[in-house]
C-alpha cells in the first residue's frame, strides 16, 4: 500500500514472490506497507477510505496466505 490514507493511496497486491516486481514495475515510493495475513484478504471490506480506491488496484496473482 502506497501513501496510505492520502488522496493518492495505491494498492498493489500480489504474492511475497510476485510483489517486488509489481512494486518496482509500478514505481512504488515510500511512504509503503507491506501487508501480510489473512487480513490481505479483508481488503475490499475494510476499503473506508478512498470509495473506488480499489478501481485502482493492481492485482498479479491473487494472495495465498
């Protein structure tokens, strides 16, 4: 998650192995979270902040956690 809470808010979501690359193909800049867990997938319900903030998402490889 990029600039998290701020009006430019980007999530990108991927797998621990496919996430570096998504982040670095997607110019990820700080300030970035990493998210890891089940509440990975939680994400569309717990999406308060920015409503169509995950319009933007980029998504590679749905999570396994």
């Amino acid at each position: 998650m990029e600039k998290a809470t701020l009006p430019k808010q980007r999530i990108i979501a991927g797998t621990l192995q496919s996430l570096p690359g998504l982040a670095a193909e997607a110019g990820v800049k700080p300030p970035a979270l990493l998210i890891v867990g089940e509440v990975v997938r939680l994400r569309e319900k717990l999406a308060w902040f920015s409503p169509g903030a995950l319009e933007k998402e980029t998504v590679a490889d749905k999570p396994t956690v």
